[in-house]
C-alpha cells in the first residue's frame, strides 16, 4: 500500500509556474504538516519517501519525527520540471509566450517548456519509482500534485491530457495498492483529520 501525500502551501507560489524551484512552505504550510503528522499517529508505515525540493522536505520532518523514520529522498517523485518557465507568473508567460502558451493548453501531455519536460516525461520517472516498490510494505511518498495526477494517470487509466481535473489538496493522502493487473486506487485526497491514520489501517492488506 502506498500512501502519497502532497506537501503542505507553499510561500509565494501563487499564480506562478512552479515546478522544481525551492520554495518554502508558508505559516499555513507548516500548519498544515503539523497537523497531518498529528493524523497520522496510529499509523505505522514500514517507510518514507519524499521528493528532495524544500516543501516536501519540510513537511516529511513532521512525519519523521512522529513515525520515528528517516525520510528517503527520491529524485523520481520530484515536481514536473518547468525549465525556463520556472517561478514566472503564468499571465507573463502568456504575454511573452502566446504561441507556446497555447501549445500548452492544446497538448498537456506533450507540451515541454523550454529546457524542461512534459508529462510524459513525469510518467516515466514515476512508473520507475512505483515499479521499485515492495508491495507488501506499507509506505508513505511525501511528493507534489504533479506527480499525484500522474499516479492517478496511471492508476485510473485516463488521458494524461486530463490530469488538471484532478485537485489533489495541500497535505491530503491519495492511497493505492498493487495487485495483479497493476495497481488500484483506494482513497483519493483524504484530509489530515483525526482519523487519517485510523482510516489507512482499514485499507491495509490482510
């Protein structure tokens, strides 16, 4: 069972591109993550992955020090790269891209900012890292939404052209497990209240 966590709000990213650029979370970020490690107390996963960038890095120290886990940092579960269009605001972008702007819309999947990558792109690296998983373990991904719509892509089978209808929330758990097709979907953005934990220990396997 795998249980992806998107990080807590972030400083100063409304508006903007944000990909892989360091920003930090916000009061209400560490609020946040305070709150989901505090959710998450009765439930005891065999591990911790999280994306190395600051947000998730911060928000997984909460979760350390509830579990008792040091948090492995995986490259694969980083957000999507933006290249040149990193921490731009998107109505500049707009203004002094138009052509590639629409690119953009026309083709979510393919479309790939200038030295950077596309979904397609996302899907292989983080196929790479659900592939390496023991299925019998439970484990934790503190990762970005990004790559959350990219699970549900591969989970759900849906168009990757459509992965902007899915709105995974700041600190909310997406759960999947494996099973002999692939891998089904669970619970979709569970909030960090007070019976998170207990709710993910029903979804176990037997």
């Amino acid at each position: 069972m795998i249980v992806l966590i998107r990080h807590g709000e972030i400083e100063g990213g409304k508006g903007r591109a944000v990909g892989q650029i360091n920003l930090p979370l916000s009061e209400k970020g560490l609020t946040q993550a305070a709150q989901l490690a505090d959710s998450l107390s009765t439930f005891q996963p065999r591990r911790i992955y999280c994306s190395p960038l600051t947000r998730t890095v911060q928000t997984v120290s909460f979760i350390e020090k509830r579990c008792s886990l040091k948090a492995i940092h995986v490259p694969e579960i980083k957000e999507i790269n933006l290249g040149e269009w990193e921490g731009i605001d998107f109505a500049e972008l707009k203004e002094r891209s138009p052509q590639d702007y629409q690119k953009r819309g026309e083709d979510i999947a393919g479309f790939r900012a200038p030295g950077g990558e596309n979904f397609n792109d996302l899907e292989q690296r983080v196929s790479s890292f659900l592939d390496s998983l023991d299925d019998k373990e439970p484990v934790i991904a503190v990762t970005h939404a990004g790559v959350i719509r990219t699970v549900l892509h591969i989970v759900l089978d849906f168009p990757l052209d459509n992965i902007f209808r899915m709105k995974p929330d700041y600190c909310h758990a997406t759960v999947i497990a494996r099973n002999k097709r692939g891998f089904s979907l669970q619970a979709y953005n569970l909030p960090p209240t007070s019976g998170l934990g207990d709710h993910l220990l029903t979804l176990m396997p037997d």
